[in-house]
C-alpha cells in the first residue's frame, strides 16, 4: 500500500480564530487522529472525499462546529453529560467532530448503511471515544419511535441528509421537551423559511432565528437552524420508513394529522 502523506495540522491558529473556538492540545491531536483514521478508512469504505487539507479542516471540522461555538465558549460553561444525537452520520460528521469538542457529552451517531457505522465505530475505537459513543445501524424514522431515543436528546442535529422539513420531521421527536435540533443547511432562502416553519408547525416546535456563517477561504455559506419543542411532538411523527421523503410535512398541512 502506498504510504499516507502526513497528517496536516489546521493550516494556522487564524482558523480558530476565526471560528471562535480553540482546541485544547489534546483536541487538536484527536482532530488530526481523527483525519488520518479517516484517510485509513475512506481507502475500504467510500465515506467522504472531504479528507485532505481545508476540505477537512473546513468543510468537515469547522463546518461541523461553527453552529456550536455559542455553547462551546457559554460563560458557564458547557453543561455535563448532555445527549446528543447525530442523524445520517456517513462517515461520522458532524458527530465524531462534536464528540471531540465536547468531551463529557454523550453521542448516539445513527445511519441506515451499516459498513459506513463500522468505520465509524473503528475510528472512534481508535480515538478513544467508544465509550461516549452509541451507533445505531438503521432507518431514522425507527429511532425516532424507539423507547430508548425518542424525547431523549438534549440536542440533535444532521448535515446534508435530506430537505429541511424531512429532516425536521426526523429530529423533533427526538428531543426532550427543552432540546434544540440543529438542521445544517448551505444556501436558505425566504421559501425555505416558510417550508421549514410549515413542517416545523405540524411537529409543535419552533424555529430559532436564523445563524448565518461564511465559511473560511471562500468554501460557501452556511446556515444554521435551530428548533426547540413548544409541546410534545405528535405521536404521528415521524411518519413510517420512506414516506417523511416522499411527502414531506407541506405547507397547509394540520397540526392534528390523522393519528396524532
Ligand atoms: C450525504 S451523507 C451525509 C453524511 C454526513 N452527515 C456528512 O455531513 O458528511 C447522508 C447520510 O445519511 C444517511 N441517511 C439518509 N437518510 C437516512 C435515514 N432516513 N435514516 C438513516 N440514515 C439516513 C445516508 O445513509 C448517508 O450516509
């Protein structure tokens, strides 16, 4: 096998800078750990082509942190033992990212593709995190009605999994009543809103104003949309396997769906 180039550090402490956050030196090691198990496992399971140099180090680790910066550096401290639960993890972002910057959190990390969950849970091994970590191989739409998961999450979060009232539909049930779900998103536009606040509705929750970031070297916009409960979620949500995809919560539709 040919030999791996060597792990790359973040091009400069102006990366940290510019998103707000520094990594302790024990973090920042596990952040380059992180890449080269990557590197060593892209090579048997298609996970990312985001693994060299700023495609890692922004489009994957900053882009997974940015929305986290406010409670990363809250006065008070992050709050221990929070639950936190990861949606179409892939090859582990935002997931393993967070795990790393959150040292005493718990992550459940979750995808329906089991070869991409064992690389995972192999990189996690590899980075000492398996002990925080929970992998679940299967449908999200089968977590959010497990006993064990839903209304468990202090916070629960996915990137590039599907549109966003799909993904809200996946995530709401999740939460606890005072959780927050992150949705990642690039571009968002007024239309967007009104979808999203449509499916947001049905699912008794709310939106967050909107967080807005560019992205460093010039690697895109960045929304972030955070959603909290405003009730329980109804019992009808999600839908069953497939169809939160194929008819997504639309503008019109009633909050009292058949079921709920
Ligand atoms: C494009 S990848 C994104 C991976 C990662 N979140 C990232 O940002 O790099 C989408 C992942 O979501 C998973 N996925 C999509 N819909 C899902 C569902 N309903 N339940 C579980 N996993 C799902 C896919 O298997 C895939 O691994």
């Amino acid at each position: 096998m040919a030999a791996s180039p060597e792990p790359s550090a973040p091009a400069d402490a102006g990366l940290w800078q510019a998103l707000g956050w520094t990594p302790t030196d024990d973090q920042l090691a596990a952040l380059v750990d992180l890449q080269e198990q990557l590197r060593l496992w892209n090579c048997r399971v298609n996970l990312t082509r985001l693994v060299e140099g700023d495609d890692f180090w922004i489009a994957q680790v900053f882009d997974s942190l940015w929305p986290w910066v406010p409670l990363l550096t809250a006065p008070g401290g992050v709050p221990d033992g929070l639950e936190l639960i990861d949606v179409g993890t892939g090859g582990g972002f935002p997931g393993l990212a967070l795990a790393i910057a959150l040292p005493t959190a718990r992550i459940t990390l979750v995808d329906s593709v089991g070869r991409k969950l064992e690389a995972v849970r192999a990189m996690a091994r590899s980075l000492g995190l398996e002990g925080r970590l929970r992998l679940r191989c299967e449908r999200v739409e089968r977590t959010g009605r497990a006993r064990d998961c839903r209304g468990r999450f202090d916070r629960a979060m996915a990137r590039a999994v599907a549109s966003a009232p799909v993904v809200a539909e996946y995530l709401v049930p999740l939460l606890k009543p005072d959780g927050l779900a992150l949705l990642y998103r690039g571009q968002w536009g007024a239309d967007d809103q009104r979808d999203l606040e449509a499916a947001v509705g049905v699912l008794r929750a709310k939106v967050d104003p909107v967080q807005r970031r560019d992205l460093p070297a010039g690697r895109g916009v960045r929304h972030g949309l955070w959603l909290r409960p405003a009730g329980p979620c109804p019992a009808a949500y999600p839908r069953a396997v497939g169809v939160p995809q194929k008819t997504p919560i639309a503008p019109g539709a009633q909050a009292s769906a058949p079921g709920a």
